[in-house]
C-alpha cells in the first residue's frame, strides 16, 4: 500500500512500538494521527516512521513510498545527519 493511500481511522503500529490511528485524509510525508504511547495525543507523524498498518480484514500490511517521497524523506534525512551527526 502507498502511504497516500492511507485514510482516516486507519490503525498501525510506529517504528518505536508505539500504536496509532491517522486522524485525516492528506497526502504526503506528515500525517495527523493519535499516538498511544505513554500518554494518548495527538500530533503529526512522518508516515516513514510507520512500521505496519492493521487493514481491515485485519491483515498486516507495510507501507510504500513514492519516488517524490522517497527523495523527501532522503533530504529529510541528510538534513538531521547535518544538524545531529549519525
């Protein structure tokens, strides 16, 4: 599945363990979503910190990045190796 084709009230897990639901129908590298970690809030999340997504027959499935995202998320990237190191 491609990360624009993720739609409101879709649940998932984060990368960090933490759970999610996507609260909005955008496209792109940020997404609205309620994280239930050690407090429930809600905020924006980088879809390529999304490690899996419940479907709704209830399989687990992972995300896909499109080539524009792909190159967004690698500028990204560099540009927290720049300010932070590795």
């Amino acid at each position: 599945m491609l990360q624009n084709d993720m739609k409101k009230g879709q649940k998932g897990r984060l990368n960090n363990g933490w759970n999610f639901r996507i609260e909005d129908n955008k496209k792109g590298n940020i997404r609205m979503a309620t994280v239930y970690g050690l407090h429930t809030e809600m905020g924006s999340i980088y879809t390529k910190d999304i490690a899996w997504l419940v479907m709704e027959d209830g399989s687990i499935e992972r995300l896909e990045q499109t080539d524009k995202q792909k190159k967004q998320s690698a500028k990204t990237a560099d540009l927290m190796r720049q300010l932070f190191g590795d």
